[in-house]
C-alpha cells in the first residue's frame, strides 16, 4: 500500500486509501468482528481509519474503542482521524436543533469525549467537520494549539472547507492544517473545477475525500447522471478487465492533489479489490471518458 506523505509535516502521512467507520453502527458487529475487519486492512496495508464524534449517534467511537481493547497494540500501526464541530438532536443530548459548535469549550470537550470512548490518549489527526459561520478563528485556533501542545491530538485539519475558509483558520494557528476531507466522486466533480482541489495542491494539504462512490449512487443510481457513469464505467471494464469499482477508484488517485479515498465497506473482499486500483493507471482519455460521462459533455 502506498502512502502519503505530508508536505508540511515530514513525520505525518496516511494510507493512500482509509477506512471510514461511518457505518459502524449499522453493522451490529461485535468487537470481535471489529477487531478481525482492523486486522484485515493492516494486512491489505489500509492503516489510516476515519471516525467523528457524531457518527452511529456518537457510538462508532465507542464501538471502534471496544474491538481495539481486545489488542491494543493495534494502536501502533494506526492513525486514527476523528471529527467534531456538529451537534445533532436526540443521543441523550438536549440540543432543540442540529448546529455546529466551533468553540474553544465544545471542540477541547468533543476531542477529549473522543478520546475517552476510544480508548486512546491521542489520536492522529482531528478535523474541524463543517465550517461554522460562528467560527471565531482565532478562538478555535487557540484551542487546536493547545490540544496538540498537551498531546491529545497529534495534527489538525479541517471538512468540508472553502479555500478561503481555511485559509482564515490558519492564518491564526501555529501549525498547519495538514488536511481537508472533501466530497468528490465521479458524481461530485465540482472540487476540480471550484478551486478546492488545486487549492490542495498549491498549499500542499492532503485532500481526503468522502463518499467517492457517492453513496453507491454510482453504480446504482437511477440520476441521468449516474446512467452516463455506469455505462462509461462498464465500457471501460469490458476493455480494461477491471471492475467499475476499481476504475472509479483509479480514476481519483490519478489526480495530482494525492487525495485519499475513504471507503465505507465492511466487506473485506470488495475493499480487497477496491485497493488494487492503486496499482492501476488510467490512459488520460480513458480519464477524460469518465469525466464526460460525469458532466455529460466534453471537455471545450
């Protein structure tokens, strides 16, 4: 397995491809079963494994904490992401709405929350999940310094940002934002076009990107958009022998922003043969075949 490496971190890099652990919840496995999947990827060289506070109704923390108290010297070989920043309604909580929390108070409280459930003392690398538009930034600045500084957190980053949003955050930290998790899928091309992707690029921030199947719309939507995809990925499977899978996969880890996929399967065997796109390259009009069947138009 591949990894990438940061540019503005030496020491810090992530598996080419993570493993989201937004569906925990839902799989009602036991930590046992847990365990076994967090085994399977360290074998597939998957090490990197993607959470958030509010994830299962606050439990996928919980649930991923209990299978790593069966072999804490897992620990070691992963790097564990977690968000916060969102409060949602229900789970034992009295929030009247959904809104986001950004605070110096609410985000020091969420990672330590996060810390506790897991069972670890630092994690890896902690994202700011949505941009607040009460986002004091030199407050929530503040607070990132301090939980790196005392070592709960290892490094800082940032979801679902704008440009411009981040680069307002750091412009108070003292550290830089190694990461920003973004959707992008074949479905979702905007971040080529709208300046994210190349912002990555140009600040060399690891863009980690969310739903790159686009929830499974990809291969069983019913959009007009997704018929266009679907057919363009199966001519390519019938010329190339690879599955559409592995093409949508190949075809965002040859952009030159090194993004990194994060997948949400439980199931080891079409994780196994997702990850062997890491080994494919696409011919860039094969690429470009797979964009215009996205925006249903070629390139002018």
């Amino acid at each position: 397995m591949q990894r990438i490496q940061s540019h503005l971190d030496s020491e810090f890099s992530l598996s080419h491809v993570a493993m989201g652990l937004w569906r925990l919840a839902d799989w009602n496995y036991t930590p046992q079963q847990t365990l076994r999947l967090l085994e399977q990827l360290l074998e597939l060289g998957v090490t990197t494994i993607d959470l958030a506070d509010i994830y299962g109704d606050y439990r996928c923390e919980q649930l991923f904490g209990e299978a790593m108290k069966l072999k804490p010297e897992l620990r070691s070989q992963l790097e564990i992401v977690s968000k916060c920043g969102i409060k949602l309604m229900g789970a034992d909580n009295n929030f009247a709405i959904n809104h986001y929390d950004s605070s110096a108070r609410h985000v020091r409280a969420a990672a330590e929350s996060s810390l506790d459930k897991m069972g670890i003392e630092q994690m890896d690398l902690l994202l700011i999940h949505r941009p607040d538009p009460l986002m004091d930034a030199g407050e929530l600045a503040g607070a990132l310094d301090r939980l790196v500084s005392e070592g709960k957190v290892r490094a800082v980053g940032v979801s679902n940002f704008l440009p411009h949003q981040v680069e307002l955050l750091q412009s108070r930290l003292s550290r830089p934002l190694l990461v920003n998790q973004i959707e992008v899928s074949p479905l979702h091309t905007a971040p080529l076009f709208d300046g994210q992707l190349d912002f990555c690029q140009r600040e060399r921030v690891i863009p980690m990107a969310w739903s790159p199947f686009a929830g499974g719309a990809l291969f069983n939507g019913s959009s007009e958009a997704a018929r266009r995809v679907q057919g363009c990925l199966d001519e390519l499977s019938a010329e190339t022998g690879l599955e559409p899978q592995q093409l949508a996969l190949a075809w965002l880890l040859q952009h030159p922003s090194a993004m990194v996929p994060v997948l949400g399967s439980g199931r080891i065997g079409r994780l196994r043969n997702a990850i062997e796109a890491q080994a494919v390259e696409l011919p860039r009009e094969a690429w470009f075949r797979l964009l215009r069947a996205a925006r249903g138009r070629d390139v002018d």
